[in-house]
C-alpha cells in the first residue's frame, strides 16, 4: 500500500481546492489525505506541528512526520501519485528549487484572480 500524503490546505481558496480536484482524480492509489486549514480543532489536534502555519500563504504535506511547505509540498504530494509522475522532470530541472518556490509564492499571492481559470 502507498505511503498516504497528508495535505492541509486552504479549504475557501477555489483555486487550491480545484487543483487538488484534480490531482485526486489522479490519486488512484488514493493516498491523497485532504484537510481545510479552517477546520482548525482537526488541525490543532492531528497537526500539532503546524501551530502558527501561514495557510493563508501556503499548502502543506505531512510526509512520515516530515512537514513541507509550498513549493516543497506541491512536489512532494506528485511523487506519491504515480499518474503525476510526468510533471516531476520540472521539479528536478536544475535551479528548480531557487525559482519553484518563487513560482509558487506567485501563485498563491494571485490565487484568488487565478481561481475562477482552473
């Protein structure tokens, strides 16, 4: 069985929750594991470790009791869905991971103006 991925997100940002639609429809080893940033009792008490989290600014995975932010969390939530596995050349690409999270902070800054295109 896949190892499951742990993904806290902003459940009111439309453009997060598409996204991640998305990728679940890939997910067919179903290791996806979603939880909305604002259900914050569920995420004070399962993810302690996400106390004072800027979910506003960024998603999160919780791999193994690892915890990545961003960028970090996009590429590691594609390594554990194989149907995605196409996209992680880019992840790889040298400078990647200098220009990646630039990307990504992009992204969720204008996420609200970008949701509606997804």
């Amino acid at each position: 069985m896949a190892e499951p991925i742990d993904i806290v997100f902003d459940g009111h940002c439309v453009f997060c929750t598409r996204a991640l639609h998305m990728l679940r429809r890939l997910d067919v080893a179903h290791v996806m594991r979603q939880y909305d940033s604002h259900d914050t009792e569920v995420i004070r008490t399962r993810f302690p470790m996400l106390a004072g989290a800027d979910f506003e600014n960024a998603m999160f995975t919780v791999v193994r009791g690892r915890v990545y932010r961003g960028y970090f969390a996009f590429k590691w939530l594609l390594r554990g869905i194989p149907l995605a596995w196409p996209l992680l050349p880019l992840f790889y690409v040298p400078g990647s991971s200098a220009i990646g999270p630039r990307v990504y902070a992009w992204v969720a800054r204008n996420r609200r103006r970008v949701g509606c295109s997804l």
